[in-house]
C-alpha cells in the first residue's frame, strides 16, 4: 500500500462567501497534506508532540484509548474519528501502557504506515496543513479535540465518507492520490460539521458561536460581506436582540468582541490577498473594508505586527 505527500488547497469553486466554515478553510489555506495507517495488536501506545496543523484520525477496526493533555482518557471503537487541535496526544491499547515517541515511526517519506504486531485495530489519520503563519486563526477557535463517534445523530456522513476512504486505502488504483487528498478534506468538513450540530451549544469559542442561532447569524452577516462598515447596532437589529445583549452574548461564544473578530478576520484575510503578491495595498484596504488606507495600516499594524507595505514587498 502506497502512500504519497500531495497538497491539496480546498476547492475555491465551493467557497460560500456568506459560510464561515468554507470562508475560514479557504482563506486560509487548508490543505491535506498527508495520510497515515496505523495498524497494531496486543499491548502498545504512540505519543506525538503539539503541531500547528489540524489532524483527523479515524478508527477502522478494532478498539484503542486516546489522551488529550487535560482531559479523561476516552475509548473509541470501529467508525469512531477524532479531530485534533495544536495539542499533544497519545493513542494506545490502555490507559496504563507506557507510550513510545510516535514521531520516528512516520518521520520521513514512504513511512506513512506503520505495523506494531498485527492489524487487530486499524486506523487512518489525516493531516490538514495551512498556508504559512494563518493556522493560528482557526486552531484558536476549535477546541483542541473533537470526539465524533459513530453513533452520533449526525455522523452519517462521517461515517459514509470514512467508508469511501477506506475503500480507496485498500484497493487504491488510477488517481487514488487525488481521491484520498479530496475525501480527507471532505471528512475534516464533515467531522466539524457534525460535531456542532451535535456538541455546538454547550461548547464556547466559535464552534459554540456557529452552533448558536443569534452569533451564528452574525457570523454568516460578516463574513458574506465583510467590506460593510458594521456597526454593533446593525448586527444587534439583523439578529434581533438589543445591542448590550448580543455584545455580551458575541464575547462570551467567540471569545473576543463582534468588531474586535471582525477587525481580526479582515486583517487575516488581508494578509493572505497582500501574500498573493498581485495586489495593491489600496485595493486590499477597499476589499476588507476600509476606504482610507492610513485607516487599514494603522489596524493592520495592530493586529499582524508590521505594515501591510512590508508584508506585500515580502510577497
């Protein structure tokens, strides 16, 4: 079984501009950039250090433990997949076992697959890399673990497309590479998905803000026209509460303020159109918003540490 490093950048042809999700995920980048295969029996446990990348692992067959800095160890059983955050884990056969370092096992290319003793627990894992120095946006808004079991009330589509990758991981043919890459960014969606229809509401940061019927409006309002002059009265009005409400109800799900978030994602995608290199300054400022160009320096400097000028003369 072969597997090779690809990058995927995330269709642009299926960006929404009025859904944060594909609005974030194609803004910034995201792409699969490798698969694995962990295939193991009897008594065994991997560790593996933080990243700054997002990971899914899915759990073919078999039963294993996972541990998350912070949490109760969980047990997981055949279609259950798991998304990980910039946060370190480990995945074994007990609690009890005493890890080894995962890392050298996968380090380097055509070590994608690893086999410790048998295959009586099989799982594939995914990785979701991002465009230079932007995965921080999202990684801050997820938690750094998300549990999706099969069983879930709305797992039928994880669990339909974890069957299709399965499937192409077993008999892999006649661009099996391009598949694999396509279905593992579809499971990352699908996974995130279905974890705030089931998980959203009693979650904070901005999964439990997209979950939420009021913050979850003003996020779509945002993002579908983000060069508007928002105001907090006219987000307040759209979702049909009294400003001091929704300002207190925006910061508690999302963690920052409504224009703080939305000063921020404009900086982010700025950041990005200024990396591309083909843009000018003035035009980026126009696009995000801001109709003086001293304006958009000033907030750019604030939020991203230098001058836009810098940023594009980088590019």
């Amino acid at each position: 079984m072969i597997y090779t490093q690809v990058a995927m950048v995330l269709s642009h042809s299926s960006r929404n501009s009025d859904d944060p999700l594909s609005d974030v995920l194609v803004t910034l980048g995201a792409r699969s950039v490798r698969r694995t295969r962990l295939e193991a029996a009897g008594d065994w446990a991997l560790t593996f250090p933080a990243q700054a990348r997002l990971k899914f692992v899915a759990l073919l067959r078999g039963r294993c433990w996972i541990m998350v800095p912070g949490q109760p160890p969980r047990a997981l059983s055949a279609g259950d997949t798991f998304l990980l955050g910039n946060t370190a884990y480990t995945v074994a056969s007990h609690p009890d076992v005493t890890p080894d370092d995962g890392m050298p096992l996968f380090a380097g290319p055509g070590r994608d697959v690893v086999c410790l003793g048998g295959a009586e627990t099989v799982s594939v894992g995914g990785v979701i890399a991002f465009a230079n120095g932007e995965a921080d946006f999202l990684l801050d808004a997820l938690p750094c673990f998300m549990h999706i079991a099969r069983q879930a009330p709305s797992a039928t589509a994880v669990v339909r497309t974890l069957s299709l990758l399965e499937a192409e991981t077993e008999r892999p043919g006649l661009g099996s590479t391009l598949i694999m890459a396509r279905l593992a960014e579809i499971l990352l969606v699908e996974a995130i998905r279905t974890y705030v229809a089931d998980h959203g509401k009693e979650s904070h940061g901005w999964i439990g803000a997209l979950a939420d019927r009021r913050t979850g409006e003003a996020l779509r309002l945002m993002h579908g026209n983000i060069a508007h002059p928002w105001t907090v009265e006219e987000l307040a009005a759209r979702v049909g509460m009294s400003r001091s409400a929704f300002a207190a109800l925006f910061a508690c799900r999302v963690g920052r303020p409504p224009l703080d978030y939305l000063t921020h994602w404009r900086m982010t995608l700025a950041r990005r159109l200024l990396e591309q290199g083909s843009v000018d300054v003035a035009i980026v400022a126009a696009r995000v918003g801001y109709t003086s160009q001293s304006a958009f320096g000033h907030a750019y400097k604030r939020t991203i540490g230098h001058s836009p000028r810098r940023r594009a003369r980088k590019a």
